[in-house]
C-alpha cells in the first residue's frame, strides 16, 4: 500500500469510523482518538498487508481497539473502587457495633410467627415480588403484603427499642 491509497482510505473513511465510534463510546475526544489510532495501525503495518485494507477492516480494526479502551476503563475503574473501599477501613469499634445489630436482627427474625419469616425472607433474602411468594404459597398478594406490613413493623420496633450500647 502506498501513501496515496492510504490518504484515500483516510479521507473516505476516517470520519466515517469516528461517527461509529462516537455513537458506540457517546465520547467525541475519545472516538477521534481511537480513530485516528487505527489509521495509525493500517499505516504501521502497510508493509504486511498481501492486499489493500477495505472498508471492513477499518471498522475491524477500531471496533477491537475501542473494545480494548473499554476493557482497560473497567479495570481502572474497579482499581479505583477497590482503593477507595480499602480506604474506608471500618474502626474496630463500628465492627462491634455490626455485630451487635446483626446479632438483634437475628433475635428479633426468629421472634417472628413463620408465616411473617417465611414471607419476609423470601421478599428480602430471595428478592421474589410478592406476586411471586403468594404463587408459591398459595396465598392472595394481599395476605403476603399483610404479612410483610407485620413483620417490617415488628422489625423495626424490635430493632428501635434495643440500645446498641446495652
């Protein structure tokens, strides 16, 4: 491949491929970057080329280097998050206090009548709709939203009445 046919595929294709890029990434600055990338690559690797690049290969090329962006984002981004959660180390006296609620949670479910665990559980731990757990317990949604009305309120009252630092 020569310099004119690749100033021919640049000026034919290159905006082409920045507009699919930017409807992909929603990011101008960053589809002009990986656009300009791949016209990078082709004019790198001309020489190995047997035949001339196509429309297709172009699109080939930048589709695998924005997905390539994207991969290295998401694992910035969970390095970030990871370190910032790292940071927010919890004092041994807010475990403490975790373990002691926790510990009046479980009191306070086991309290409840089985019908009210039953339900609560399900919608909570499960995450079934309540449409869900009246299907699966024969019950009108009504009575299962009943249910769960009674056992938040016990709940709550439970959990409110007791003193962390008791």
């Amino acid at each position: 491949m020569n310099q004119d046919h690749f100033k021919y595929l640049f000026d034919t294709y290159f905006d082409a491929i920045r507009n699919y890029l930017y409807f992909r990434s929603g990011d101008s600055d960053l589809a002009t970057d990986i656009a300009q990338e791949c016209f990078m690559r082709v004019w790198e690797k001309r020489k190995s080329f047997k035949e001339p690049p196509t429309k297709a290969l172009l699109y080939k090329i930048a589709n695998d280097f924005f997905i390539s962006r994207y991969r290295k984002d998401v694992v910035a981004q969970n390095y970030v998050a990871n370190a910032k959660r790292n940071d927010k180390m919890e004092s041994p006296e807010e475990i403490l206090q975790y373990k002691e609620l926790r510990n009046k949670y479980e009191l306070a479910l086991s309290q409840l009548s089985e019908k009210q665990r039953i339900v609560f559980l399900m919608s909570r731990t499960e995450g079934f709709k309540y449409f869900e757990i009246a299907e699966r317990l024969n019950l009108s949604v009504k009575a299962v939203e009943k249910r769960m009305k009674h056992a938040l309120q016990f709940l709550k009252e439970a959990l409110k009445n007791e003193s962390i630092y008791e």
